[in-house]
C-alpha cells in the first residue's frame, strides 16, 4: 500500500467509479445491504475484491465471462442475509477456484472476513479438505486426512491448503480496504483460522481485537526452553524439533494439537491506511 493518502483515493473512486455513477446512487453501508441490491450489481461489487493481477495472470475478462460467455463467478449473496460466499474460477468447470472467499458482518455491521483463500491451479492439489470417500475434513477441524496433510506439508504447504498460493494477498488487502472506504469504515476485521494466518495478517498491518496474548504465550513457548518446543518431540512429522524455528511449521504442529487444543479465538482488525507493527514473533524463518 502506498503511503500517499491523494494516489490511493484516486485509486478507489477510479476502482469503483462504474458503480457509484451507473448502477447505485450511493454505496450500503454493510454486506447485508449490498445483498439487497440486483444479482448484477452485486456481482460487480464483490469481485472487485479479485486481487488485482489475476486479470492478467488469467487472462480473465473484466466482467469474468469465458469466450464461450460462461461465468466464471460463483455468488451466495441472497437478499435478507449478512454474509456472502464468493468462488471466482480462472477456468469454467475446474475443480477449485482461484479465489474463494466467505465475509459478513459483525453484530456491528463491521465488514469481518471469515475465509479468504488464493489458488495456483497449476499447482499440485492435496486433498486436505476431505477424507478418501470424499466427506469433508472440514479443513482438519472435523476429522484429519493425514496422508494429505503430510504431503502438503512436505510440498511447502501450510495447514488449510489444499494448493500453492500465488503471493498475491497483499493486492487483495488492497482491494478489501477500497471495499471498506466505499461503504464508509474505518476499519475491517478478519478471522486468522490458523496461527500462520494471524502472523500473515501482522506483517500485513493488522492488530489484534482479541488473541494477541495467546500469540505472544505461543512464541514463547516454541522458543528455547518453552513447553511447546520441547514437545517437538520428533514422534511424528508434524513435530519435528526444527518446526520450532518456523512460522509454517509451528503452524503444522499447532493443527496437529501440540498445544492441547485447537487454535481459536483470534480476531484481528486492520484501520484502513495504516499499519499497526504488531509483532508477536521472533525473527524466525516462515
């Protein structure tokens, strides 16, 4: 993000210029309000929040139609709800978007991202999500496809993913604080599922609503003579003693229950234009 509060509101009228001026008068203020819109103006303002450069990566149209005029957008966004569930394919019929996204709003009408996932489709895929006869894992919080995850593990994935990503969250946070302005917020908040998630979101610029106590116990403890660094045990893959010294790693052996019970219970928040710098870290590889 630029540091240039003109270049960056230029940016977002010019982002969303098409919406205030041809369909709606003025922008709702939560997710339940733009799902009262038209299916076709709420298509349009959800898959704004496309990372930038998946057009080009893609060669994706701008309205995200195929050649043969199929859409490649899935929208859950009916009217009378909070919450809205976006799939954006880069090719019809393919097994897993290349973005998926689940967000809603708070008791407050905060905008709160629940899920926010970036796929490579040309990379492998690890069936982390479900079990062999296809029930779903739900992302290892239901029940483990431990095959999977330590083939994901092993290819560089972190817990959750089921493919590589393309490093382009920084352009999709981008996206979400011009989604934010537009319906008038200072702010938006997020819902880290795993401990990697939360330290992605730090060097991001968020802060925490609630968990950064449990992030900073957590480094101690995985940092020379902490509980958790000595239950790296080596007893399975997912604790080896080097996990200690990695963000990726620590996360594994997080999800595989190191701690003694599940990461939850974090919230962090991101004020639109400024980065919190806060660290619950060591300076230690991801």
């Amino acid at each position: 993000m630029t540091n240039e509060t003109p270049s960056q509101n230029e940016t977002r009228s010019e982002r969303w210029s098409d919406i205030l001026t041809n369909e709606i008068d003025s922008f709702p203020s939560t997710i339940g309000g733009i799902n009262h819109l038209p299916y076709t103006v709420k298509r349009t303002i959800y898959t704004r929040l496309l990372p930038a450069p998946i057009f080009d990566l893609f060669n994706l149209s701008p309205d995200l139609y195929d050649q043969q005029n199929r859409d490649l957008v899935q929208l859950a966004a009916s009217p009378g709800t909070v919450d809205t569930e976006l799939a954006i394919y880069h090719k019809f019929g393919f097994e897993d978007p290349v973005v998926y996204g689940q967000i809603t709003d708070t008791v407050s009408g905060q905008i709160h991202i629940m899920l926010y996932v970036i796929n490579d489709p040309a990379s492998e895929r690890f069936d982390v999500d479900r079990m062999p006869d296809g029930s779903p894992t739900g992302f290892g919080a239901i029940k483990r496809n431990i095959p999977a995850e330590i083939g994901a593990m092993e290819y560089g994935l972190a817990p959750g993913q089921v493919r590589s990503g393309l490093r382009l969250f920084q352009y999709a946070a981008d996206a979400f604080e011009d989604f934010a302005v537009l319906l008038n917020h200072d702010r938006y908040f997020a819902e880290p599922l795993y401990y990697h998630n939360a330290v992605l979101l730090e060097r991001t610029g968020f802060a925490y609503l609630r968990g950064r106590r449990l992030m900073e116990s957590l480094d101690a403890a995985f940092a020379p003579g902490g509980e958790l660094r000595a239950k790296l045990d080596g007893s399975n893959l997912f604790r080896q003693p080097h996990a200690a010294d990695h963000i990726r790693l620590r996360s594994w052996a997080l999800h595989d229950g190191i701690a003694g019970q599940p990461y939850t219970d974090v919230t962090m928040y991101k004020v639109i234009d400024k980065h919190a710098g806060v660290k619950t870290t060591a300076d230690i590889d991801w």
